[in-house]
C-alpha cells in the first residue's frame, strides 16, 4: 500500500530526525543513505519543503533538516504530499455515487480498511521511523 515514493519519502525524513539539532543534510546524501535515486529525491524533498515538513538551505554547509519537531511530524503529513493518500477516500469500484445511503458492493470492506490503514497513518510518527531506522550503507555492510 505504500508506493516507493512514499517509502523514499519516509525513509529521507527517518534520517534527517536523526541529525544533530539545526544540522542539515544534502540531497545526494540522503539518496545515497536511503538508497533512493538522487535527482528524484531532491525532487521528493523540494515537495516535501512546500509541504512545510522540511526546511532548505542552499550554500555550503546547507541542504535539507526537518521543519519541526518529528514527534509531530504524522505519517499522514509525509505521505499526502508524496503519494497523495487521500485520494483513496473515492469508491474502490471508481462510482461517483458511492455513500454509505448508496454502496457499492465493496463499500463497508474497503472503508473499514481504509480507516484503518490512515489511523495507522495518524498514529506514528516519523520519530517512530527514526529510532529504528537504519541508513542503506550500512544495510549493505549487514548483508
């Protein structure tokens, strides 16, 4: 149910909660330590940056660290600018009429499963991610 843009998206801002306070990181660091490729990161984290989940610097010593605390920062808020979840709250079989009033065969399965997949969304937290959160390279070294 996640996409890989919204994996990359998670996994970018998992390792930026891990920096230092006021540090920032590059894009093609983040890529290379979440092994996603570095010109659609940057892409990625720019959204992100307009999203207000990060804050960027341009420079030497800038690059990208999170806007806020990432206790705060829900998985809903990284994945609704990245993957664009709440689309899913349309009818699974594409109707334009499907209510609760008038459902279509899948409407209780499919919102029941909804519900649950976007209060998981809503419960954790990227600082959640980061305390378990571990960088490609040394993915890579483990292997």
């Amino acid at each position: 149910m996640i996409s890989k843009t919204g994996i990359h998206a998670l996994q970018a801002l998992a390792a930026l909660a891990q920096l230092s306070n006021g540090a920032y990181a590059g894009a093609a660091d983040l890529a290379d330590t979440t092994g996603a490729p570095r010109n659609y990161l940057g892409k990625l984290l720019k959204a992100l940056s307009r999203a207000g989940l990060v804050e960027s610097q341009k420079g030497r010593g800038g690059g990208f660290r999170l806007a806020k605390d990432p206790a705060r920062i829900t998985l809903l808020d990284v994945m609704e600018p990245a993957a664009r979840v709440t689309r899913w709250t349309g009818c699974f079989m594409g109707r334009p009429t499907c209510s609760n009033e008038s459902p279509c065969v899948l409407h209780d399965r499919w919102r029941t499963a909804r519900d649950a997949y976007f209060q998981f969304l809503k419960a954790t937290t990227v600082a959640d991610l980061a305390t378990q959160f571990i960088p490609n390279s040394r993915r890579r070294e483990e292997k």
